[in-house]
C-alpha cells in the first residue's frame, strides 16, 4: 500500500477545499457602497464606506473615538479595536450607520489611512483659499522665513503673496534663518478674536526642515 501517495492526495485534496474556501468568502464580500458625510442619515443600519480628514482622535480605553470633515461637514466614527490616526491624515472608514445621542456617526469595522497628513506639502496659496479644509489639523507646508524671533516666524511664498505666522516653543531647536526655504510641520489653527491663521508647532511629530 503507497500511504505516501495516499498522504500527498489529502495534501492536494485540503488545498484545493482551501482555496475554493477563499475563493467563496472573496466572492461573498460586497464592497459597501461610499457615500459622503452629508449623506449617511439615508443609510442608517446599513454598512457603508466614506472618504474624509482627520480633526480629532482621542482614546477612551480600548477604543477610538474620531472626527472625519469634507469640507464643512463632520461625522464622528467609534472604532471599537482602537486605530493609530493623526490630525490631518486622510482615511476611508468602513462601518455601521446608527444615530448616537442625537447625532449621526459610524461604528467602524475598518479604518485605512489613505494618505498620511505629511505625505503631501501644501502650497500656501492653497492654505489661504480654502482654510476650512485644514483648520485644527496637520499640515506640512513649505515656504521661505520672512521674519524671525524668539518663539515665532513668518513663512512666505516665493513671490511673497501669502503670509502666515508659525508659533513654536521657545524650547525649540530651530537651526533655520532668515529667507531659509523651510518645510513646516504645524497644527494650523483659527483664532475667532484676530480673524488669523497660524501654523502651530505642538505635537512630537511637528517641526521645521530647511530645505536645501
């Protein structure tokens, strides 16, 4: 009796029942359709999968709680498991529609960070026209030091069109000066009192690279 060639047959034969097993739960899968923030109030109960930014996170014991914005609407999604995002990272959550406390949110199963917040720098111009997509969340942006003091400076464009002031610590290692081409990696905030925009250094992954 060839019990070798026996054992080879279950091998194949648990392989094949293996990858017919997968081949069924792929087909199973049904991508969940994406749908804006503004829309999900329509899709209560269902599972859906929608695009936005990150302009909050916080942890409360094992889980999640953060805040996604496209344009001027928001929507708050409670990961369950907990995920590592940051402010200003741009994510596609996948979960559950439901109504919380009077409010519209999603109970995550998925949360995939599409594109970090300093994968791409932002041109000041940019920054300028359309604040409200970056307010209170990360933003990498490049641009030359007009002026410089002790806990402060101002970054410039090229052609010196667009201005805005970074506020950092005094404790800060800031090797650049004055008309340094500079990479920033701030927090950019809205004070309602001065009607101004900064760009705060705040965080541990914050910072100023001079370029060049």
């Amino acid at each position: 009796m060839d019990v070798s060639g026996t054992n080879k047959r279950y091998v194949y034969l648990a392989a094949a029942l293996a990858g017919l097993a997968g081949l069924y739960a792929l087909g199973c899968y049904v991508q969940p359709p994406q749908v804006g923030i503004t829309d999900v109030q329509e899709h209560e109960g269902e599972t859906v999968s929608v695009v936005g930014r990150v302009v909050d996170a916080y942890q409360t014991g094992e889980a999640s709680i953060i805040t996604i914005c496209r344009g001027d609407a928001r929507l708050m999604v409670f990961v369950p498991g907990g995920c590592a995002v940051h402010y200003g990272d741009q994510v596609e959550v996948e979960g559950t529609v439901q109504r919380y406390q009077g409010r519209w949110e999603i109970v995550a199963d998925r949360v995939e960070t599409l594109r970090s917040w300093d994968a791409v720098s932002i041109p000041l111009w940019e920054l300028a026209s359309h604040y409200n997509d970056y307010v209170d969340t990360n933003v990498n942006v490049t641009g030359y030091i007009s002026r410089l003091y002790d806990s402060s400076f101002y970054l410039t464009d090229v052609q010196q069109q667009y201005s805005v002031q970074v506020r950092h610590p005094r404790s800060i290692n800031l090797s650049a000066r004055r008309h340094d081409q500079v990479a920033v990696r701030a927090r950019l905030t809205y004070t309602p009192d001065t009607m101004s925009l900064y760009l705060d250094i705040c965080e541990e992954a914050h910072g100023v690279t001079v370029l060049g």
